[in-house]
C-alpha cells in the first residue's frame, strides 16, 4: 500500500514555505573570483599534526557555528538542514546509517529486524530499557503513536515514512510491547534506508500531544522530547540553541563525552572562519572556498571531505529559448565546469560524472561527461533555432551561485548569446524556481542544489525532474522539464524497488538521456562536506546520507 503522489509533496512544499525563515540552506559559500586562480586543491582527510588554536573555554562544551537555524524540535516537521543538526543528536530513529557508507544501515532503537519472504512485511524487536528523557518508557505502543503522528500530522516530514506507510493506524501493529510489525503492502527490500533517513523518522514522546491544541507542534518549538543523547534546555532565535545532556539516555555517559552543546547562529562566512582560528568555535559550517582551501593547511583544523548524495547544478528552462533539447546541449558544451570545480571552487566540490551523485543508488558514472567545445555548441544553437543576440536571464540568490553565472555569462557570449545576471533574495528566489509563472517571467537558468530524504534515486529526483514536480506543484522542477524515460525511471523505483534488474536498466537509461540527449541543467559538482573541525575533537564520521549532522554523542575531547 503506497501512499498517494499528494503525500510526497509536502516536505518540499514546507521548505518553499520556510524560504523566509533562515538565510540559506547550505553553508558552502560563495565562489569567490572568476577562474582567479590556475588548478585547485583536492579534498584530502590529513589530520594536522600541529598545535592549533588554544582553547580558553569550558573543554567539556562543544560549541557549533551555522550559518543560521530553524528552533524547530518536532521530528514531524524538520526538514532544513538548519533544524536537523540539533534534532539528530536529540531524537533515535529504528536505523542509522553505518559509518561512512551510502548503502549500509545499522539497527538503533530497533535491536533486531527481520522480513518475510518479499520483504513486503518487517519485524522489529525494540531494545529494552530505553526512555525518554523525562523518563516515559519506549516501547512499541509509543513507536507507533510517534510515527502515526509524524504521519497524519502534515507538517512536512511524515512525508518520507509515508511513502510506504500512507495508513499508520492499520500498517503498524504492535505485537507486544517489545515487537512491532510494519505492513508495507509491496516489497521494498531497502525500507532500511528509508528508516534512517533523517527525515519523518525521529521518534518523539507520545505524550508531547497532550501539550496544547495543536498534538505538541507550539511546544517542541522551544523543547525537545526525544531518547536521543541530548535535550534542548534552551532556544533564542537567532542567536544559540543549548543543549544538555539526557540523564536517561539508553547508551550511558562512561567515557568522555561532551556535557553540554551550543550551537550558534553565525551568518558571516569570514566570522566562522575566524572563530575556528581564534579556537571559539569547534565545528564550523563551511565559508567560502578560499576560507576552505586556507584552513586546510591551518594547524589543529580538520576539513572534511566526505562526498554526499546531493549535486549543484543550473537549471535550463524547458521553454523559450532553450526549449530544444539541442539548445540545452549547447549550453553543457560551454560550460567550464573542470575549471569551475578546480579553480573557482576549489576542489570543496567533485566534479560531476552522472546528474546522479556518485554513491547513490543506480548511479552511472560516465553519463555526464563534462567538455567544452564551442564550434559544436553553435553548431547545435543554429540547429535549435537560437540566434546571436539572443537574450537570456540567470538567476542565483544572495550569497550563493554568483560565479556560476559569471561564468555563464562569459561563455555564451562566444557564441553571441548575452546573459543578464539577476541576484535574489533567497525567498524571492525560491518563489521564482517553485511558483508557476508565465514563461516570460521565468528565469531561463537558475542555480540551484538538492540532496534526498534517504538514498534512492526516485526520491532524489521526484521534486526536481518529474513532470509531477513543476512549479504548478510547487515542487522544484523549475525548469519545467519532461521527459518520459525519465519519469518512467522514477515511477517504478517507487512503484516496483525490488526489482533491481528493471531499475539498473530504467535509471541507465535515464541518466544517459538527460547526461546527453535530453539536458535538464548543467551539473555543477557533487556537493562534499566540508566542515571544519578543531583536530581535539574525535569521534567525527561524515556519512554521505547525512548531510552535514553530526553524531554528538560519538564526538569527544579525551
């Protein structure tokens, strides 16, 4: 039984929504100069041996710089990456993601799990003794009204479970209080995945809906009701989130672990920068690429390198004047984007090699291959009925997507097209990219980035590539693109998962059509996380599902 197409909109819907309420959604800052310099760094994972900054502060304490953050502690509702950093230390999902691995999954709060034949039905023995951290045992009854809430709630991220789990009051028996079965009504052999997605699956306290009209939503604005190793004790916006350690926590406190979280709301990419050379901060979100490239050779500062299941990438408008498919081509034949990635970027992103990210599920490597060769590119143009002097409009919002339009701007004009810059606020932006519009009120490119709730490529590209998922959805297929070997791909991955022989030949397919024949954007790089870290902090395992979170409790100042 799967849910309705209307259930996988809403996550998506709530960050359109949410567009207003923080700066920005990803860290990684902007480009800097246009090609100013030759070459690029490659992301390494040396740890450096030298003394870094000294710390003059409590060592007991981590202290956590981003760019800005959401005070929203309901696991029905966080979505951004700017709530998740606090929630994934304060709320257990069944399933984690193991290591460093894209594909494999690990039981949490569900010790042992186990399917019938089709794996259409999944068994969960809980792990005993677990509370919340005011004390409420967890058991089956209390898994269940969690996720029935986070479900029928329509606050956002009960979009995520729902897709296998539309009716939560039949599909999720409790068989005693330590086991609860889960009726998906078709066969998903990697339902793991989807359990330890971040999204719709941390299991909050039953007892937060009897906190006002509203099941608890109000309340878990400024408090937290998790079985996580932390809790909320306070939240300003704006400014800091601090968050303590819980006392009932099921994996205990022997051993070093911090005592106390504090995560401060820093806008300023230079600020974040200096904070981790001053030794104020212990984990930063990234700045800019020159700030990156400069704290990998600072002593006692750690970068990551993870590459993660999310791409940047410039939308091409399926209409005026890149309607054609040859059109779209042109523009990837003029694109630089191994200069992009190495010189302006810096190596803080990969280069792309499918419009899929490398780790994902069916990737094809080798179906985008990144290559500027002008004489074609106007070639093509003259073919699809493009021009010179042909105008077209790029769009990026603030602190985000400058270079790449810069860069844009500079190679078409080789082959006479003029490309007008326009730079948004990021709402603006955003209504711009997921709100219907005439055509000529449409920017013909734009920047944009996207990562999935859990590793599947349907869930990946649903919003953004479905004919489902324009505008007139308010999902974020700005370029209004349509293609049906692409939909086909998406339909049967959520339709028939287990039937991996099909989905390896559909989503081949399908990455060759829109990596060659049939473009829907330039693919920029494969976003990797970058985040800064002071080298006395151990414990950090970047997983490329968990975009930029990071496992508290696993973290330490021995």
């Amino acid at each position: 039984m799967m849910a309705s197409w209307d259930n996988r909109y809403s996550r998506r819907r709530f960050l359109r929504s949410a567009a207003g309420a923080a700066s920005g959604v990803m860290a990684m800052g902007s480009a800097g100069s246009l090609l100013a310099a030759c070459g690029g760094s490659t992301p390494t994972s040396t740890t450096q041996k030298a003394a870094g900054p000294a710390l003059n502060r409590d060592p007991e304490t981590l202290v956590v710089a981003m760019d800005a953050f959401t005070p929203d502690f309901d696991p029905a509702s966080y979505f951004l990456l700017s709530a998740i950093v606090p929630n994934f230390g304060i709320y257990d999902s069944l399933m984690r993601m193991q290591g460093n691995s894209a594909t494999e999954t690990k039981p949490w709060l569900a010790q042992k799990i186990s399917t019938n034949h089709d794996k259409s039905v999944w068994t969960f023995a809980l792990r005993p003794g677990v509370k919340y951290s005011d004390g409420t045992p967890f058991d089956g009854n209390a898994l269940k009204a969690a996720y029935t809430r986070t479900i029928t709630a329509n606050l956002g991220a009960g979009s995520t479970p729902s897709n296998y789990i539309s009716n939560p009051h039949k599909q999720i028996v409790v068989k005693d209080p330590g086991t609860v079965v889960m009726d998906l009504g078709t066969s998903v052999p990697r339902f793991d995945l989807l359990l330890a997605s971040q999204y719709g699956t941390g299991i909050v306290n039953p007892n937060v809906e009897k906190q006002g009209k509203d099941q608890g939503h109000s309340y878990l604005q400024s408090h937290s009701a998790g079985t996580g190793a932390y809790m909320v004790q306070s939240a300003s916006p704006g400014n800091q989130i601090v968050m303590i350690r819980n006392p009932n926590y099921w994996g205990g406190w022997s051993g070093p672990h911090f005592k106390k979280i504090i995560i401060l709301q820093v806008q300023q990419s230079s600020t974040r920068r200096q904070g981790m050379q001053s030794g104020d901060f212990d984990i930063a979100f990234p700045s800019t690429p020159q700030d990156t490239q400069a704290l990998r050779s600072t002593p006692g500062i750690f970068v990551g390198n993870q590459k993660v299941l999310g791409m940047y990438y410039v939308i091409l408008g399926d209409y005026g004047p890149l309607a054609s498919p040859l059109a779209r081509q042109a523009v990837n034949l003029l694109f630089p984007t191994d200069k992009y990635v190495s010189a302006v970027m810096k190596g803080t992103i990969d280069r792309p090699t499918s419009v899929l990210p490398d780790l994902m599920l069916y990737a094809s490597p080798g179906t985008y291959t990144p290559a500027v060769n002008v004489a074609k590119a106007r070639s093509l143009l003259q073919q699809a009925g493009v021009k010179p002097g042909t105008q077209l409009t790029y769009e990026f919002y603030t602190g985000q997507g400058d270079s790449a339009g810069l860069l844009l701007q500079s190679q078409l004009s080789l082959v006479g097209l003029h490309v007008n810059i326009r730079e948004k606020a990021y709402p603006a932006f955003v209504a711009d990219i997921s709100t219907p519009k005439p055509v000529g009120q449409r920017p013909d490119m734009a920047y944009w980035f996207w990562w999935p709730e859990y590793n599947n490529p349907s869930d990946f590209c649903f919003p953004i590539l479905s004919k489902d998922g324009t505008p007139v959805q308010h999902l974020f297929n700005g370029g209004y693109y349509e293609n049906a070997a692409v939909n086909n791909a998406i339909n049967n991955g959520f339709s028939d998962p287990s039937n991996v022989k099909l989905l390896t030949r559909l989503w081949q397919q399908a990455q060759t059509v829109m990596g060659k024949e049939d473009p829907p954007w330039i693919p920029l790089g494969q976003i990797i996380d970058t985040s800064y870290l002071r080298t006395d902090v151990k414990g950090y395992v970047a997983n490329p599902v968990y975009v930029q979170s990071y496992d508290f409790y696993a973290l330490s100042r021995p």
